[in-house]
C-alpha cells in the first residue's frame, strides 16, 4: 500500500480547497498516507512535499484559491526535471498521485504517466474555463460565473441610468463556457464568443435598431481572446462605427478567479475527491473523474486532453433568441 500524493496545477480555481480536503480525509479514512505537493509539478521537481493530516484541512471548504498553491511550471515540460520529480515521489513512497487542474495540468499527467508507469494517476477537472472534455462542469466554472453575475449586474445599474454600451470581457481562454452561461444568465444583448464569428456590422446594426426601440443600453459580453478580439479592440472599432453612442468597456480579470466557492463548487468538488480516492484503492489508473447528468463518470485522461468539449448549440440558439 503505497502512499497517495496530491497537487494543484495551473490556474487556481474556487473550490480547489474542497477538493483537497476530501482527498485529504478519504484517504486518512482507509488508512492511507497522504501528501501534499506545493505550486503544482514545480514542487514536485524541488521535492516540496509534506505528509498531512485530517486536521491540515480544516476550515478550507469556503476558501478560494488553493492551500497547496499552484504554479504553471515550464521546467516540468523537460524530462531530466520530470525524472527529479519521480525521485521524490519515489523517496515518499507515493506511488499514487491525484493532480487538481485544467488541461495542461493533465498532458503533463499522460506524459509523466507514459515515462513512469509504475505511478497510478488520477485527474480531478478544475479550472474556472469549463472546457475540458468528459465532465459537465469543472470545479470553480460555477463560481467564476456567479462573480461575473453579479458584476455584471451592478455595470448594468451603470450602463441603463446613462444609457450606454457597455463592452464586458471576462475570462474562458479559448472557450466561451463563461462568456455563453454569463450572458444568458444576465440578459446581455450580446454574447461573443470563439466558437461563433463575430460580424461587427451586425453588432452595430443591432445595437442601432435598439436604439430605435427605445432599448438605450446594452451589455455586450465578450469572451476574452484573438477569436472575438476582446472588449477593448471590439469596442474601439464599434465606436468609429458609432462615435455618438456613449461606448465603454470593463475586463473582469482575476475577480473571476477568486472568491469563495459556491454550494455547487464545493459539492463537486468534494465528490470529485472523494471518488479519486476510492478509484486509486480499487486499482484504477489514468482516468479523470467527472460528473455528468449529476453523476460520477470516469474517462480516460488522455481523451480528456485530445477531446475537445463544445459548447451547447441549443443555448447559442437561445442566446440570440432571448436578446432580440
Ligand atoms: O485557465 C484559467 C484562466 O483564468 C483563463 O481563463 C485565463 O485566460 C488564464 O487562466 C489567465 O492566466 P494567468 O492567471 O496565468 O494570467
């Protein structure tokens, strides 16, 4: 009975700390040790690895971030770095290890899998993104989303008193997860996302004709990004279209990454955790746990990584529906 290790990788994201925290007791629970790996591979690398305890975790359900830090390390991309980070699982006797992260969290699972199979590896989704393939959400999409919900909403307080457009960036990378969910869940006029193309003369003949409606402001999300242009270059060019319109714009940023994790967060998280740890007892290997329709499923980790996750097309179709 080897012992277990577990690190958070990438972008932190709200909820990380749940699921730490029932790795942490699920695994004390069925007698096994476990250890916490600081800033992601790069601690693996220096070998910053501490064994925990039930009590390492407490009162961190409702915090965001992540008591293990994370790190997006470069060094763990060379395989002289990657042998360093097996000597030091090695040196612990972990034979397991449960990485907590996005997609490149897990390609650099599958490569350190493929070069060192005696260590089992487990992926628990995380990123504030939701675009990884095998899971409905991942953990901090959910709270990222009810941050910019609620930002959203007080710029709209703004936007209708001086009759404005607004311009809302907000994160995703190259998807449009929270940009799509976001502008839906605050009747944004317009949502533009990488996955569909934006025609600025249609944004502007659309932000006219409200104007013509009686319909004075407008909140337009834009999902950061080369694919949409983000809301500072979108909103520059819709103003020499429209030098009359009173035009600004807000970039969300790392508000979106922070916060406390919501009920939803923490629940999956937790579940996540928890069904990590009795996977690795069972034997399991080089799976992601998911949840999808509300249920625990396990894939792959590597068709996690080559999938690529689409967004609904039935919301996209709603979105323009529900903002004429
Ligand atoms: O992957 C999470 C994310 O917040 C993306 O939405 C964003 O593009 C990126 O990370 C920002 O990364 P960093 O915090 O390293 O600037």
């Amino acid at each position: 009975m080897k012992n277990i290790g577990v690190l958070t990788s990438g972008g932190d994201a709200p909820g990380m700390n749940a699921a730490i925290r029932a790795i942490v007791r699920t695994s004390i629970y069925n007698g096994r040790d476990i250890y916490g790996i600081y800033e992601g591979y790069h601690g693996l690398i220096e070998g910053d690895i501490f064994k925990m305890q039930a009590s390492d975790v407490s009162n961190i359900i409702q915090r965001g971030g992540t008591i293990l830090r994370s790190a997006r390390s470069q060094k763990f991309l060379e395989k002289k770095h990657r042998q360093k980070a097996y000597k030091n699982l090695c040196s612990k006797d972990i034979g397991s290890l449960i990485v907590i992260g996005g997609d490149g969290t897990f390609k650099g699972a599958c490569e350190f899998k493929n070069e060192y199979p005696d260590i089992n590896i487990i992926g628990i989704p995380s990123t504030i993104d939701n675009d990884l393939y095998g899971t409905d959400y991942t953990i901090g999409f959910d709270t990222a989303c009810n941050t910019v919900v609620e930002a959203v909403d007080k710029i709209r307080d703004t936007a209708s008193s001086h009759s404005r457009i607004f311009f809302v960036e907000v994160m995703g990378r190259d998807a449009g997860y929270i940009a799509l969910y976001t502008g839906i869940a605050n009747g944004a006029e317009e949502i533009l996302i990488p996955e569909t193309k934006t025609n600025i003369d249609d944004l502007v003949d659309n932000i006219k004709n409200r104007w013509r409606i009686n319909k004075k402001s407008s909140i337009i999300i834009v999902a950061e990004g080369e694919e949409t242009g983000g809301a500072v270059k979108v909103s520059q060019i819709v103003k020499e279209k429209l030098p009359d319109y009173e035009i600004r714009y807000t970039i969300l940023g790392h508000i979106q990454r922070g916060g406390n994790p919501t009920m939803r967060d923490r629940l999956n998280a937790s579940r996540m955790g928890y069904h990590a740890v009795k996977s690795l007892i069972i034997g399991e290997d080089k799976i992601m746990i998911g949840i999808m329709n509300d249920q625990i499923v396990k894939i792959p980790l590597e068709r996690a990584v080559k999938n690529f996750k689409a967004v609904d097309k039935d919301l996209i179709e709603m979105m323009y529906i529900l903002a004429i």
